[in-house]
C-alpha cells in the first residue's frame, strides 16, 4: 500500500453538513497551494453517489438524498439539465445535512442558478460548454461563492466529453509519443491535452480549488490514465469507471480499477457507478475503502466460510441473517466469523472478536478466543447476536478492546458429535467385515 499522492486540499460543505476536506498534503510552497494559509494532511478519500430520481421532484429527491446518507455516503451529486431543477435546489439544501453537488452540462447558466441556490460544488465538463467567456462566468462566481470563500469545481474529462475547443493536434501528437507503447495512449494523450487545456482557463481566473475525473468504461483504461494524470497535476482525483454497467459486472470492473489505483495512492473520492439503486455504490463504496485500510471501517466485518460438502447448517440463510442484523445493531467495528464446518471454522474463529462454527446441526460459538457455548442450529443467530451486542457494549464502557485475548482453539474431533462424518464413519466401522478371497 502506498501513501496517497499529495494534492492541493479542497473543501465543501457548510455548517449544516459539515465541512469535509478532499485531498491534500501538498506542501505550502508549491506553486498550487497560492491562497492556502495552512498546511494539511490527506484526507480520508470519501464516497460519492448521484441521485436517481428527478431533482425538481423535491420530495423524492429528498428521502433519496435521506437514503443515501445514511447508507454512508458523504457527498450526494444531482443533476441539474433543466430550470425547474436549480429552482428546486434551495428548498432541498434546506432539508438535507450532507454536501451537495450540482452536475451541470451544456448550459452554463444552470451552473450559476445553482451557485445563487448555495449548492457545495459544481461538476463541470468545459468542454460541454464550447463559449470560452461562459465558462470563465461559472469560475468567477464559484470563486466569489459562500460569502467569498468560494465553492470547488471538478473538472471532467470523462472518455465520453472530452470535445475540441481548439487545435490540440500537435499537443495531442507530442503526448501521443510519450504514450506510444501504451494501447490506450491515443485517449490518455486527448485526455492530459484536454485537461492542459482547461485547467489553463481556470488558472489564468486564479482559480484552484479543483478536483479531477478521467472516468471510461474500460478498467485498464481508467488505471493508465489517473496514474499518469496524478504525475502531472497535484489537484484531488474522483475515480471512477463510468458506465460499469449492472451491479453483478459493474463491482468486478470497478473494483479492479479503482483498488488498484487506491492501492497506489492515487485518488482522493471515488464513486462506483451502477445501472441499479445508487445505495449499493455507497456501500461498495465503503467496503472497498475499508478493505484498503482507506477508511476505519464503521459496524461489523463479517467474513464467511465459501460453499463445501462440508457445510452443516443453512449457512447461506444464517449469514444473510446475520449480516442484516449486524448492520441493524452494531457500530463497533468488530470481526464476526460465521462458518459452516470444523475444517475452517476453529482457525477463523482465532482470529475474529465474535465466532461460529459449525459441526452436525449445531453451532460453537466464541468470543475473542474463548469458546462460550455450543447451541443447536435453531439458536445460533440468536445467541451470536447477543454475543456481539454484549461485546459492543464492553468496547464501548472500555472494559474489552477489539483482536485481543486470541488463544489456540483446538478443533473437535472430526468423528466425535460435532464431527462432519461421524455418523458415516460410525456406520462404517460397525458394517466392516474382513475381506475374504474365495479360491476358484
């Protein structure tokens, strides 16, 4: 794992939401940290998701900003294509409590309407907005925004928007052959030339608080592009992989690439974009930045035993259980083992908080280690709930501390009661006859 890249920091939010920080770390003498009287760290990288539902259609846009943040999600984007939209924005800033992003394309004064509406940060694709002066106007009133403290932009140059303004062809033909050996140099070339390009407007405004997206469907390309974007500009990057498709492929695509550029300490915000309900990016999301040790995971981890002959007890049913409950109950961010047989389980269960194995119908369950009860298959999730909140509630009065008080737990005899072949075995032994050859 690698440390994450420094970046100029920015900053949204207000009072209500809170303010939260994207990026940093950039020292304070760096050309790009003008205007910043004090030095910062990197931030935890944040989850963002985007609206489903219309926004001009306040309710519901509302409970689904509501849905959206209490599944975990720091920053919620809407989008605004039409009038009626930044008209509704002022009345739903009122009535939600996390930092809002207006997504603005092909018309800039939806950009501004938004801006007047007090909204935290403008997405925007310059290049959708081929006035050079227009886009200068969203600058300038993101810059003298929040009382003069200004608002962020983020600047796309998202595979599918990337549009000419002008002649880039020799710039585009010089990058191309520093990226001749890479299949995907020609886009990361138009990419980096794009973002030279707009990111010379929005200096010239002395304009910097920027974040960065390269989004394209394609994983390996995603990879290429923010690793060599992150050589070259010091401003937070928002992963993603656009157009990833349904929930069932889109995980695998985005997970490949966005893991593999967090591993490296690049990007600061992520989104994974699905064809589905925007709650499973949130909490995609968040599993994947606590996976990488991104984010200190809030609630449970539950891990899991993969299906075998071996299982004992309806462990798909059990874990399925167990996994809503504990998302229902606990905030402490223990380790809960739930495994369906005696090969794995006693390992797991050495090293999780809160653990179950399973042997003949019936479940062993251990709290850090030390083995607390066996109970028949029809008390398990019951007794391991119980287990899990009363160890909450000593983390929480300080009376126990999460991965500690481990012991060697010795797995039960695998032909005793709660041994997978006892009764095969035992069967066996009393049918055994010595074998007999019969002359011819």
């Amino acid at each position: 794992m690698q440390p994450p890249a420094p970046t100029r920091p920015i900053f949204l939010g207000d009072a209500r939401t809170g303010i939260i920080q994207i990026g940093g770390g950039l020292p304070l003498d760096h050309p790009l940290s003008k205007g910043l009287s004090t030095a910062s760290t990197p931030a935890p990288v944040t989850v963002q998701t985007m609206t489903a539902g219309y926004t001009h259609d306040i309710d519901k846009c509302v409970a689904e900003i509501h849905k959206l943040t209490a599944a975990g999600a720091d920053i919620v984007r809407v989008a605004v294509p039409e009038k009626k939209d930044t008209d509704a924005l002022k009345e739903i800033l009122n009535q939600t409590t996390v930092p809002i992003v207006a997504d603005v394309h092909f018309h800039f004064k939806r950009a501004l309407e938004s801006i007047d509406a007090g909204v935290h940060k403008i997405r925007l694709n310059p290049g959708n907005i081929t006035d050079r002066t227009q886009v200068e106007e969203v600058i300038d009133a993101c810059k003298s925004a929040n009382g003069g403290k200004g608002i962020p932009i983020r600047i796309g140059v998202n595979e599918g928007s990337i549009i000419e303004r002008k002649d880039k062809q020799a710039r585009a033909k010089e990058l191309g052959a520093v990226f001749s050996d890479n299949k995907h140099g020609y886009m990361i070339a138009i990419m980096i030339a794009k973002l030279e390009e707009y990111l010379d407007i929005f200096y010239e405004r002395d304009f910097y608080d920027i974040t960065i997206s390269a989004k394209s469907m394609d994983a390996q390309l995603v990879i290429d592009a923010y690793t060599e974007i992150s050589k070259r500009f010091p401003h937070p990057l928002h992963l993603g992989v656009t157009h990833a498709g349904p929930k069932e492929t889109g995980t695998i695509r985005s997970v490949v690439a966005l893991g593999t550029l967090l591993a490296n300490g690049i990007g600061d915000t992520i989104r994974l974009s699905y064809a589905n309900d925007p709650i499973y990016e949130v909490e995609d999301g968040l599993e994947l930045l606590y996976t990488l040790g991104k984010r200190e995971r809030i609630g449970a981890e539950l891990i899991a035993c993969p299906t075998c002959g071996r299982i004992q007890v309806d462990l798909f049913n059990l874990v399925q259980q167990v996994n809503d409950k504990l998302q229902e109950d606990i905030i402490v961010p223990m380790k809960v083992a739930v495994m369906g047989c005696v090969v794995n389980g006693p390992g797991e269960a050495e090293g999780a908080d809160i653990a179950v194995f399973a042997g003949d119908r019936k479940g062993i369950i251990y709290v850090q280690g030390q083995k607390i009860a066996t109970v028949p298959e029809s008390e398990i999730l019951d007794r391991l709930l119980k287990e899990c909140k009363d160890f909450q509630a000593k983390v929480q009065a300080g009376t126990a501390k999460l991965g500690e008080k481990k012991v060697n737990i010795v797995p039960p005899d695998p032909e005793g009661e709660l041994g997978s072949g006892w009764e095969k075995m035992a069967a066996q032994r009393t049918a055994h006859t010595p074998l007999t050859i019969k002359k011819s």
